[in-house]
DNA sequence: AGGCAAATGTAGCACAGGCTACACATCGAT
DNA sequence: ATCGATGTGTAGCCTGTGCTACATTTGCCT
C-alpha cells in the first residue's frame, strides 16, 4: 500500500511545533553557551530563559530522556550528537528568520524578539522562500 | 517616577505569547463559525482543532473566566465585546501574515499552516513592515 | 408521544512546564 | 582545613491542555 499522505490539520501542526520548541530553543541555548564558556551550568539556563533552575533540571531531564543531552550530578551539561545536529539545524533557521526580518526593515530588537517565536513554525517551504529573498537581496 | 521601561526577555516574550495563543484561535474560530453558520457549538470548536470536545469545555471555560465568551448550559457559545475586539484584531493581523507568506513565494497550503503558528509571535513592528511591503508590491 | 442519535456535561487521569522552600554538595578564599 | 557563597537536588504545589469513559440532555424522526 502507499504511504498514507496524512494531511495534518493546521492547529495539530501548531501543537506539534510547539512540543520540539523548548528542545530546538535549549540545545540552541546550550551550543551557544559551551561556545563562550567552555561548559554549559544549570545557572546559565535558568539565567537565558529567566526561570527557576529548578524549571531548568525538569526540562533538563525531558532532554535526556530525549536523547539530546547527557548530564551527571553536579557534572555540566552535554549534547548528544543528536542534541549537537538539533542545536546546528535550529541555530541556522533561527538565524535565517532573524535576517530576514531585518531585510523587510524590522529593527534588531523586535526582529531579535519576534524570531524567536517564529523560527519554530517556520516550515522548510517558508525558510526557502526567505533565503531566496535574501538571496535576492 | 518615571514608567520602568520594562526589558523583557525575549524567551520571556514568547511564553506570554503562548499564553494568548488559544485564546486568539478560539476567538477567531468561534466568529468564523458564528459567520458561516449563525451560531457556534463545542463540537464545531472539536472539529475544528481536532481535539476532543472536552478539551473545548475546558478551554471555553478559561474563556469565560477570562471575559472574552458567555455561556449557558446546553446553550451556544457567544463572544462577549471583548470576544470580539480580540477577534477582529486576531483575523486582521493572521491574514497580514498569511497573505505576506504568499507574497514572498510560499504556496497557499504551507503558508495557511505556518501562519497559524506565526501570526502570535509577529510584534506590531513586524506586521507594520510586512503590511509595507504588502503596499510596495 | 417515544425513542434514538448527537451534543453536552462530569469524573478522573496524564504530562508539560511553571513556582517556592528546603536540603545537600562543591569550590574558592582565607 | 574550614567556612560561606554558590550551585544543585528534591519535595510538593499549581495551571494549562490533552485524553477516555460514562452520564445526562436535547432535538429530531417516526
Ligand atoms: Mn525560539
Ligand atoms: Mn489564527
Ligand atoms: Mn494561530
Ligand atoms: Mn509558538
């Protein structure tokens, strides 16, 4: 039989982006850190996202559970492969979307603020378009 | 005093944006339901979002609680004034988004889909600079 | 009027992702 | 070596948002 082509309603879509986009924004997150520091703490999380550390150590765990990350008591935080591949392919649709908002002449703050939210729903049809237009440029 | 200018960040931005989220969707759904079809039901609402119709109670309820809907045991579901400013203001801003996706070259199905997530995270900054470019075209 | 299908309501469950309060571990400075 | 600050872990709480199972109500058809 054929591959069942399911056509996904748009608020299931939502939904379902909204379940990897704590993972995609934590191993970004991550990367970011253990690139300017050396190793990644629960402090540095708690601090990025403004939250408790204690909110830190829960979703923490869902990532290992994930397979994203590997973490030991009182040892910093480390990506998995899986986590390192996440981290690569977020940073680089993150940083697409922010581009482009500047190029429609949004400025560096809302363009900063408002990617951050958008890159998750951003479908690889969408991240097209706006390379093209960046390309174009 | 002067007002605190208020930095807030921007992970901090995009879980309130999340927290209206719902509220915008099922606004939005419960006047297009109302339009096309006179009156609006918790199964219309189900069958929309694809969930189940107790999911809709739920949600409905944190509706009224929170001023945008009336209800009545057994009875539709109406949109208070409120209801239906954050409506108006929800359509209006979704199909900026949508029609600016179509604008840069995405197709109707990815652009209906991905403006669904998109349009909650868009700063009035950003729906200015998409509604320029809408003008420029 | 009676009966059946559909809609609605309610009870009870699960998980994600927030929090505070408190306990314990680690590490640098003295 | 020890002490205090900082970091980490754990217990227990909350709300939001999803579900199934079952009870009740409504409304339409015969
Ligand atoms: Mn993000
Ligand atoms: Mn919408
Ligand atoms: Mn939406
Ligand atoms: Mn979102």
């Amino acid at each position: 039989m054929a591959t069942k082509k399911q056509k996904i309603n748009r608020h299931s879509r939502v939904r379902s982006d909204h379940r990897t986009e704590l993972a995609e924004d934590y191993v970004e997150a991550i990367a970011d850190i253990v690139d300017a520091s050396g190793t990644c703490r629960a402090v540095d999380l708690a601090q990025q996202f403004q939250v408790s550390h204690v909110t830190v150590n829960r979703t923490i765990s869902r990532l290992e559970r994930d397979g994203y990350v590997t973490t030991a008591p009182y040892a910093p935080i480390e990506l998995t492969k899986a986590g390192r591949r996440l981290a690569e392919t977020s940073q680089q649709r993150h940083e697409v979307v922010f581009q482009f908002l500047l190029a429609i002449g949004v400025g560096e703050s809302a363009a900063a603020a408002d990617s951050e939210g958008i890159e998750h729903h951003v479908s690889p049809e969408t991240l097209a378009a706006m390379k093209a237009f960046l390309d174009e440029q």
